[in-house]
C-alpha cells in the first residue's frame, strides 16, 4: 500500500495507521471468555484490516489533532445476540461529510456478554461493561482523530440503544458523552435470574464461568439456540428492568418506528390468517386485550405485528417521560439507513441534535405528551400522545 493510501496516528493508545478517512478496525480492550474486558496497553496497529470482537471503526473528515470535530459513537443493534459495526445501513461516509468523526463499537454478545454469574456486581453486563472501554478509548484518543471529546454523541439503535440507555445510567455515567439517541430501544421482560434454570437445561452444564468457558463453541451454540427458543416472544438475553428514573440528567432523542415488528415472522404468520390477536396479547402481557386491539385494527390488520413491536419496543419508549420523542417511518432497522446514509429529515435532526442544537419540537413530559412524527415524508407534524394504546397496555 502507498504511502498517499494511508496516514498513521500517534495517540495514548499508540501508532495506529488507517486509510486516510478511515480506520476500519482499531482494538480497544481484550478479554478471556464469560471474564472482564482489560485495557490494552499502546500498540503498533493496523488499522486497514476488517477484524471482529472487542474493536471499533472510525471514520474523520481530518485526522488532525484539534481539529474538534463533534463524534458520534453507534452501538450496533442485534438483539443482545448478534450484529456487527460493519452493518452497511450505518455506513458512516455521508455522516464524516458532513464534518462529523463517527465511531462504531463492537462488544461481546450473546452468553459472553450478557449471561450472568453468581459474584457478577449488580446492573453490570460484559457486553455494556465493553461499550463503556469503547467509550474510554474515544474519550482518551479522539482528538489525535480530529474529534472533540467534550462533543460526543452517543446513537444506539433496538439492543444497541438498550445498552445505550443502561450507559446513561447514574451507576454507569461517568460523563464520556454529552447527549444519547436511543433508536427503537428494547429489553427483555423477564432478569437472567428467572431464565438461568431453562439455560442450564439447554447447556446440561452449571451457569459458571468455568463451565461455560470449557464447553465447545459448538456445543455452546447448540445450546444457546435450544434456550432461546423458549423466548420467541421476547429478548432471551439483556440488562434488565429498565427503569428511567435511574438516568442521569443528559439531553435524549428517544424514538420507534410506526411499523416496528412488522417483519416479525411469527406476527407474519398470524396477521396473514386474520387471527393471533387474543394470544399475542395473552403472551405478551397485554392489559386489556379488548381496548388494545380496537385500537390497533383502528391503524391497520396487522394486529400482532403491531403488538410485538408495542410489547418488544414501544413500551419502554412510552415508559420514557423525558427528552424529545420522534417517530420514523417504516420497519425496525429501516431508519438506520434514513439518518445514516441519505439527505432526509431524519438525518438532519439528529446532526443537528449532535452540533448541540436544540430540537425545535418541545420536549416529551407527563404533562406535554408530544412527539414529533416523519411517517408522513416531509417536515415533522407535531403529533399528541401518540402511544396511548401502548401506555394504556403495558
């Protein structure tokens, strides 16, 4: 590679060498499995590699020191199980043309990252505990990147955006970002405690560290599988009970798409047949079956999609009495590629929302139940209390 085709950086974490814009995997921490993540001591890296694990990408208009770029840092979704940085929906190009250094996290999913032992500390997860380095890393090297450490926008998005949440916590904010945008946030309904029996059937081993670390990857897969089967209604892994009293005072973009699990293939398979509705709503907790599926027949006949995104996403954003609340258009997943890649409204609230501007739509409260609604193209309508439904049933 010539010399023109790359640019190396001294920074904290050591002689880090890219292509000129972007540097595709920089490692941020290491860690044995089902143990803590440590950090790295400097190292000669290169950065032009596409690796996987406890690595992040970064992408800046100029890696020059002082250069003060506001950074965004995105957390990939995934379903606490699964997902990548490298996802092609957050591509972070238009973002870094826009003047922006966009950081992208990987962190350990799946029982790595968010199975639970015995002597684990309260409220602490591997896999958001690996986030939190990701976020030491920015915080100790983004300059050197041209990146403004006290202007870090932190963007998460369905398990991304749970993790998110949980790093905006009072017992895990430590001030590494400046305002959070939690795309279609989700969590599972039930603790690991409750489902740490199904997961020692499935393995046929104890729930230990020892244990887990000493069955093949195979076998660990294999049994995993087995035990989120019984969840199909829900996220078999995840930090759990959300609670947004327990947030620290920063600025937050919460949001969900108007159709979220509309691609959910058992909601699919019910909606397609006209049925489902009074067991969708016995299975997910649904308070008032009745009043809650007049309502949702009011919108479409997609009564159990609507039902699984409400029970999977959209209740924790109405638990959510705080920030400004937007509603994208479309699927789940689909306004990644609205705000990451294309000149659309979506993206221009939230890089304005990152240059520390304020929303121009009020904020969301108990008293002021407003959010504002791009389903319909265009500019946002300030729309009220648009999920009574889901409020009223969960």
């Amino acid at each position: 590679m010539s010399a023109t085709s790359s640019v190396t950086v001294q920074c904290p974490a050591g002689t880090i060498t890219g292509e000129p814009l972007y540097f595709r995997s920089i490692p941020y921490a290491q860690a044995r499995p089902f143990e803590d993540a440590e950090k790295l001591q400097p190292l000669n890296i290169d950065a032009r590699g596409k690796h996987e694990g406890l690595y992040l990408s970064l992408a800046t208009p100029q890696a020059r020191f002082g250069a003060d770029a506001p950074v965004l840092v995105y957390i990939h979704g995934g379903g606490y199980d699964s997902g990548t940085r490298f996802d092609a929906r957050t591509d972070p190009t238009f973002f870094r043309e826009q003047g922006f250094v966009v950081v992208s996290v990987d962190y350990r999913v799946g029982l790595d990252g968010f199975a639970r032992f015995h002597n684990d500390e309260e409220n602490r997860y591997r896999g958001i505990d690996d986030c939190a380095l990701a976020l030491e890393w920015v915080q100790k090297n983004i300059e050197h990147f041209g990146g403004d450490p006290t202007n870090v926008t932190l963007i998460g998005q369905s398990a991304g955006a749970g993790i998110a949440l949980w790093l905006a916590r009072l017992d895990h904010y430590k001030g590494a970002f400046r305002r959070l945008v939690a795309l279609s946030p989700s969590f599972p309904r039930q603790p690991f405690a409750a489902r740490k029996g199904a997961l020692r059937r499935a393995l046929g081993k104890p729930i230990t560290r020892a244990a887990l670390a000493n069955i093949t990857p195979e076998h660990l897969e294999k049994g995993y599988r087995r035990f989120t089967r019984r969840f199909f209604n829900d996220l078999a892994l995840g930090p759990t009970p959300y609670d947004p009293d327990e947030l620290a005072d920063i600025d937050l973009i919460i949001s969900s798409t108007r159709d979220e699990m509309y691609n959910h293939h058992i909601g699919q398979w019910f909606d397609s047949r006209g049925r489902g509705s009074k067991l969708g709503a016995r299975l997910l907790g649904v308070s008032n079956p009745a009043a809650y599926i007049k309502a949702a027949r009011a919108i479409d006949d997609r009564v159990v999609g609507r039902m699984i995104g409400d029970s999977m996403i959209r209740r924790f954003v109405v638990q959510t009495e705080k920030g400004w609340w937007v509603e994208f258009p479309g699927k789940h997943c689909e306004d990644l590629s609205l705000i990451f890649r294309h000149d659309s409204e979506a993206h221009h609230l939230i890089a304005d929302f990152a240059r520390a501007k304020a929303p121009t739509w009020p904020a969301y409260s108990p008293d002021n139940r407003v959010a504002l609604s791009l389903v319909d193209g265009g500019p946002g309508k300030i729309v009220t209390d648009p999920l009574k439904m889901v409020r009223l049933a969960f």
